[in-house]
C-alpha cells in the first residue's frame, strides 16, 4: 500500500482530540435548600427596541423571551439553579468526572504522535541540505515518522480520546463558568420549568412530612 494511502487512512480513522490539558471537574458551591423558601422565576418578553422585516415585507418588532431565578433573596446562576433543582445534577456532574477520566488515558499517547509527527519533519528539515533532492532515506524517514505519530495519536483515540470532545461539549451545555442570571429563550423556558417543578416538589414534601416535623422545620 502507498504512503500516501496509509497515511490518508490514519486521518480518516483518527478524530481529532484535545487531551492534553483537559480542564478539572470543578466543584459547584450549592445554595442549601431553606425550608419554607421558593424558587421565584421571572419570565416575560421583552422589547428589544429594533425592528426587523420579515419575507413577507411585514416591519416586525424585535423581542426576546427573558427568565431570571431568585431563591432565598438570591439571583440563581445557571449551575446554581440546576445544582438546587436539577434532580439529574449529580448524575451528570459524575458523568463529566468519568469522561475526564477517560480521556486523560490519551494524554501520552496523543504527545508522542504529536512529537513523532513534528519531530520527523523538523529532522528532516534542520539536516537536509536545500539545494539537493530529497533522498529515498529521508523519505522514508519522514513517512515512518509520520506514520509513528499518526498511529500513536489514533491509538489514544481510541483507549480516550474519543470522549474528549464529548467532554467539552458537555461541559459547554452545562454552562460551567457561566455567571449570567439572565437566561434567554429556550433557556427561559427551561427555567420556568424547573422552577415550577422544584417549587411542586417541596411542597408536596411539607405536606407528607409529619406535623411535629414541619413545626420543627419552620421554626425561627
């Protein structure tokens, strides 16, 4: 099989992944539940004061659906707000901490095919005289170089790399470094439906608990 053959096919097989440096799992500060308390969700439309036109040449205002939480006299963040009434949190947060698990394994096997990879060509490069051809040995150095390199990083692929990118993706859909308190479209949505949800919960949770218990809960 040609060169060029094996070392196309190594790119096709190998995904591209970021091992190296992969972020920490973080821990999240949870705001504690407080008995008797809340969560207040906001949820309107607001005018953005532009307009738009529309296919139809009709001359639209410009709105967006905005949401915010308040628990206990506290603006929610995102992960605030899912950490107190999320009831999947935990799960997925253990999830993020197994995909970084998973994918550290490709940490060494991804820096040797990086440094096979650039290694052979810059040889190559700092000994081979500019002003002869390249000989069949040179080739054939670089080519098993590259080849090396290519082999080591789609191996790291496969043993973790491959959760890598799944790993960021995730973290991105968890908002993790996010301090916004202002939630958008969907996302106001989704707010006011955890909300609606966890505020359900606890109150179904006072009305099962006991009456000495719920004396208890909500004295000063």
């Amino acid at each position: 099989m040609p060169r060029t053959t094996v070392l196309a096919l190594a790119l096709v097989l190998t995904g591209c992944y970021q091992a190296i440096f992969v972020p920490d799992t973080p821990h999240i500060p949870r705001v504690e539940p407080t008995p008797g308390e809340q969560i207040d969700a906001t949820d309107e439309v607001k005018d953005l004061g532009t307009f738009h036109w529309t296919r139809r040449n009709e001359l639209v205002r410009d709105t967006r659906r905005e949401a915010t939480a308040t628990y206990a006299g506290r603006q929610l963040t995102y992960t605030e707000l899912s950490a107190l009434a999320d009831p999947d949190w935990d799960r997925r947060i253990a999830e993020l901490g197994e995909m970084r698990s998973t994918c550290k394994r490709a940490v060494i096997p991804q820096v040797v095919g990086v440094l096979a990879f650039v290694g052979g060509i810059a040889a190559i490069a700092a000994t081979h005289q500019s002003d002869t051809p390249v000989t069949d040995r040179e080739q054939n150095f670089v080519s098993g170089a590259i080849t090396a390199g290519m082999a080591s990083y789609a191996i790291g692929y496969l043993i973790g790399g491959r959760k890598c990118n799944e790993l960021y993706s995730v973290r991105s859909s968890l908002h993790i470094n996010d301090s916004s308190t202002s939630f958008y479209n969907r996302e106001a949505e989704w707010v006011s439906e955890l909300a609606r949800n966890f505020n359900r919960r606890m109150r179904s949770a006072r009305a099962r608990a006991p009456e000495s218990e719920v004396v208890t809960v909500l004295a000063p």
